[in-house]
C-alpha cells in the first residue's frame, strides 16, 4: 500500500501530471475513449489536442464496416445507450486518408482499437496497421457488446480470450492493450487471461449490455434493441471493476467508465489506474478532456500533490 503523498515535497512549480505505461509517455493521464472521439481530426478545430494525454481513435476493422442502422443512441438517467456497432472506414483506409494527417500533428499519442470478427480479422488487421508510422499502440477490443459476432463474445469468454490475445500478440509490433467487458462472471480472471497471453496493459471498463423501451409505441429505443450503457451511471461500478483487476495483476490498468471529472481520475487512479480514458463526457461537452486536464492540475495544486503518479494504487484502507 503507498502512502499518501508528502505535502512537504510539494514545490511552488507545476505539479507532475505525466504518467507511463508499456513505455508509453504521456504528458497527463488522460485519453479521449475510441468511438466517442473519431479519428482525432473531427475534433482538432474544437480541442486544442495536444493537451490531452493522448486519444484512441474509432474501432478498426479488416474492411469497412457500414455499423447498425439508426436509432444507434439514447440518453439514459446519468448515461447513454449506443449501437453504433463499430461503423468504420477499414485499416487500410485509415493508413491511406486519417494517419498521413494525425502525423503532421506534434506531440500527440495516437492508440489505433482494433476489431474483428475472427482471430484471422485481428491478425490482419494488426498486420494492415503495423505498415504505418505514428501509432503507440493497439488497443485490442474484445468487449463492444454492439456487433453480431467477435467483440464481446472473445472477451466473455476465457480460453477465447487467451487465443485471441496470443493472435495478437504474436502479430504485433506495438504495445499490446486489451479492453475488457464488463459482461463477465469476474473481471479478475479476465485480466489475468489478458496478461498471461501477452498484453502489456489492460483498459476498463466497456460499457454493459442494456436497453430501453418506448412505452408509447412499444418499441425498442435502439434499432439493435439492446445497446451498451455508459456515462455517469456505471462509474461506481467501473471503478471497483478497475479495483479488483488492478489487484489480480502486474501489468498497468487504464480505468474507463463515467468519468467527467478531475476527481473522478483521481478516485480510478487510487483503485489501481495508471491511466484513464473519457468517452461519454465528449458528448455532452467535446472539450470535456480538454477541461479535465485543467482541473486535474488544479486539483493537484489544491491537495499538495506534486507527482500524479504516486496516486496509482494509494486507496487508504484504515
């Protein structure tokens, strides 16, 4: 168990928001959330992206993919449900149209998500992405609970999960992160199937399989009738999720589930998180990272603490 910080280190300079992981650099622990953040270039005239600690761009697939059709979202009491069902313009087309630009942008840490259907889809896919420059690493969906196949059925799974992984793992030259479902009996166990199989950090949580009805038609909100909820509402539960994975395991944890803001990260950070992605958050405010980031330093200064880091895992049990 760490200590909390000692307010008598703290310094009258800025304090330290930089965090690592896989040996990542990132300038702060924050991360735009893949799908709620497109490729990064929709957002470059609204968000200073440079600020943010980096961004997973949009889920990618082996081919394009046209996703489910509308309605794909509905907001919740404190959240949201969505099906977009990992609509996206295919590797190839984003090495060709979306990295050339994302280069010519400095200081930015870009994860490319990954998706397939098979295991095949992921190792050519990786193997698609792995021709371009300027990716850190492969974020590797195995929980969008919003497609038909793969997805949620490799991450719900064990033995799936660990072949899937290996797959992946065997294909890549990145940094290997694996995104995992809540949809699980124990989300220890998966996290430890995910580092046992060769991933170098593990991101959580997805969002949860749900729905929602019009009582006056009587029929489903979402086209795909259930859809997966996020926002505000599943951070309680993201959080203790983040908690006991970060404790079944040696790999760093990046915590993802309703944050919005600078005391959120800090609570995920506490339960075990190196790192934290916002999604949800982006749709109400597309600057909201942007702003967190502020406060987070803010946050900093007010409580005394010079180095971020030294938060990860810090939880006082007495």
């Amino acid at each position: 168990m760490k200590s909390s910080p000692d307010s008598s280190a703290f310094s009258a300079s800025a304090p330290e928001l930089g965090v690592s992981f896989a040996g990542i650099q990132l300038k702060n622990p924050v991360i735009a959330a893949s799908g709620t953040f497109g490729y990064g270039l929709e957002f470059e005239d609204i968000v200073h992206l440079h600020t943010l600690g980096g961004f997973v761009v949009k889920g990618l697939s082996r081919e394009p993919m046209a996703g489910n059709p509308p309605p794909r979202l509905y907001e919740t009491a404190a959240g949201m449900l969505n099906a977009i069902g990992l609509q996206n313009i295919g590797a190839q087309a984003f090495l060709a149209e979306k990295l050339p630009q994302l280069q010519r942008m400095k200081d930015i840490v870009v994860f490319a998500n990954v998706f397939g259907y098979t295991r095949e889809d992921y190792e050519r896919t990786i193997q698609i992405l792995n021709e371009g420059q300027g990716i850190a690493a492969y974020e590797l969906n195995v929980s969008c609970p919003n497609t038909a196949h793969g997805g949620i059925q490799f991450g719900s799974d064990p033995r799936s999960l660990d072949e899937v992984v290996t797959t992946a793992r065997r294909t890549s030259r990145l940094p290997l992160i694996v995104k995992l479902s809540p949809n699980v009996t124990s989300i220890a166990q998966m996290a430890r199937v995910a580092q046992d199989a060769g991933a170098d950090a593990i991101s959580l949580i997805n969002t949860f399989v749900a729905m929602a009805i019009d009582p006056i038609t009587r029929k489903p909100r979402i086209s795909n009738v259930t859809a997966g909820l996020s926002g505000p509402a599943i951070k309680p539960i993201a959080l203790r999720m983040v908690y006991d994975a970060a404790k079944a395991v040696k790999i760093p944890v990046i915590g993802i589930g309703g944050i919005s803001t600078a005391a959120d990260i800090v609570e995920f950070m506490l339960a075990g998180a190196t790192a934290v992605q916002i999604g949800t958050a982006s749709y109400w405010d597309p600057r909201a990272g942007e702003k967190i980031v502020q406060e987070l330093e803010s946050w900093c200064r007010e409580q005394r603490v010079p180095r971020l880091r030294d938060l990860t895992g810090g939880m006082v049990m007495e």
